[in-house]
C-alpha cells in the first residue's frame, strides 16, 4: 500500500521484512541439509573398509611407536587399560 505522500505504510514494510527474513532462513536450513547429506555420504564412503583392528602401517613388519601420555584408567578385573596416547607411524 502507498500512503497519500508516497511512502510504503508500515504494515507492508514489516511484511516484506517478515518475508525475506523467512526466505533467508529457508535457504540456510536447505544448504544445512545438503551439506549433511554431503558429509554423511562421505564419512561412509571413508569408512566402508575400515577396520579398526588394523595397525596404521604401510608395513606390517615394522613396529609401531606408542607414547602414552596419560593413562585414564585401569580395570584391573578385566584387565583393560585406558590411556591417552599417540600413535608415531
């Protein structure tokens, strides 16, 4: 609506604000759901063949180098040790 001076009224400006703000938002949240795709579909193609029992080494006769740095915890009953460590291969 235009008001007898030619201005916008201020029902149709607070429209037009609610509009584009719902249009800026729609297209955040669809590029967010692309993107997740995205990334889903990638962490799965990584992760197909992975196997975790595996050592990280291009030769499996070679040792691998461990640096505990802290250990956690230790479950004596089960004899498991957690620890912080880094593995140098």
């Amino acid at each position: 609506m235009i008001s007898r001076d030619g201005m916008e009224t201020n029902s149709t400006l607070k429209a037009w604000e609610m509009w584009s703000s719902l249009v800026v938002c729609s297209a955040v949240a669809i590029s967010v759901v692309i993107a997740s795709y995205d990334e889903r579909r990638l962490y799965e193609d990584l992760m197909r063949d992975y196997n975790n029992l595996e050592r990280p080494v291009a030769n499996y006769s070679k040792p691998v180098t461990v640096y505990l740095k802290q250990i956690i915890d230790v479950d004596e009953k089960n004899q498991i040790v957690y620890v912080n460590a880094w593995l140098d291969y």
